[in-house]
C-alpha cells in the first residue's frame, strides 16, 4: 500500500466552536482512533486533499506535534452543498492487528470480448478487503484477459493473498455488454 505523510497539531479544545475556528482557519479537525486513547488534532485542508480526493488508498504517516502515527482514513465528512472538508477520521495501524479498508481495483489485461466488439463496464471501483496493514496491496488486480462478450467477471473470481476479500462472492465486479448493433449483427447470422 503506498504511504503518504501529513502533519498536524494537538487541538487544545474540543468543541464546534473551535471546530468552526479551525476551519474558518484552513485547517480541518481529526480525531486518531485505534491507540489506547483517542488524539483530537488538526490537519490543513490543502495538505488533506491529497488523501481524500484519490481512488487509491493510502497508509498515512501523521506527525502529530514530533509523535509519529501510521494509519489510514477511516471515515471522511464534507459539508453537503459545497463538499468543503468538515472533519477526518483516522484509525491507527498496528503490526499484528487486522483492518477493513476499501482497495481500488485495477483491470488488467485484455478482453477478447471488447476486441470483438463488446463494451467494458467496471461494475465497482473500490472492494472492501481485511488484513494485516504489510499484507495490504494499493490496489487489488483484477485480469480480464478471459472476459468474452455477455461475460461477467465476479468478486469470487478475483485472486487473493494474505487479505480477504468482504464483498459477497457473487457481486459482479466488471463485465463486457453486447452493444445492439452488435446484437443485430449476431442475430441475422
């Protein structure tokens, strides 16, 4: 999983007031989770946008104040009309002990179906996977290079190793549309 760092600043109240501030500030409030205690600290939006506006997932490395955090995002909120940042969760990882995240997944490979005509379709973009943090991939690869024409390919398809996938086995994950023209063609032969 590729890492990224960030660096933030105890908050020395906690309340909407002050969260107000922050943000009238440019910065965004944060809580880390996962640690014996819960750290309440502040982040700057700019420096947050590089973690919350990707696909990809990411490990982040947060210097709070000289102490060093890994973790990842837990839970993001933004304001519902003009998607402004409003608070991040953060859990904290640890060695031995496993987290759920949301992988990107990534096609590989290709189809004989869109060769022949056929139209791809990622069905999702993210799938919820659980493991140790070192056992985490930054995307999880799915190989269509046996996908034909009206052919699904579903989460029980995808290889996995040292993480397990959440998903239900049966979702379709991509698929591979026979277009009408083509469905004409195919008809009248």
């Amino acid at each position: 999983m590729k890492s990224i760092n960030l660096s933030g600043s105890l908050r020395g109240n906690v309340g909407k007031s002050d969260a107000n501030q922050l943000r009238a500030e440019g910065k965004i409030p944060c809580v880390l989770y996962g640690n014996e205690s819960q750290t309440h600290f502040w982040a700057y939006a700019y420096d947050l946008k590089t973690v919350l506006y990707t696909p990809e997932t990411f490990k982040v490395q947060i210097d709070i104040d000289g102490a060093k955090h890994e973790a990842i995002v837990q839970e993001a909120q933004f304001h519902p009309l003009n998607e402004a940042i409003l608070h991040v969760d953060f859990l904290a990882l640890s060695a031995n002990k496993e987290v759920r995240v949301e992988l990107p997944l990534e096609f590989v490979g290709s189809s004989p179906g869109v060769r022949a005509g056929g139209k791809f379709t990622a069905r999702v973009r993210k799938i919820k996977v659980k493991g140790l943090p070192s056992n985490l991939p930054s995307s999880v690869q799915v190989d269509i290079s046996n996908l034909e024409l009206g052919k699904v390919v579903r989460v029980k398809d995808i290889p996995v190793a040292n993480y397990k996938i959440l998903d239900a086995p049966n979702n379709p994950v991509a698929a591979v549309t026979i277009p009408r023209a083509l469905k004409g063609q195919m008809a009248g032969n």
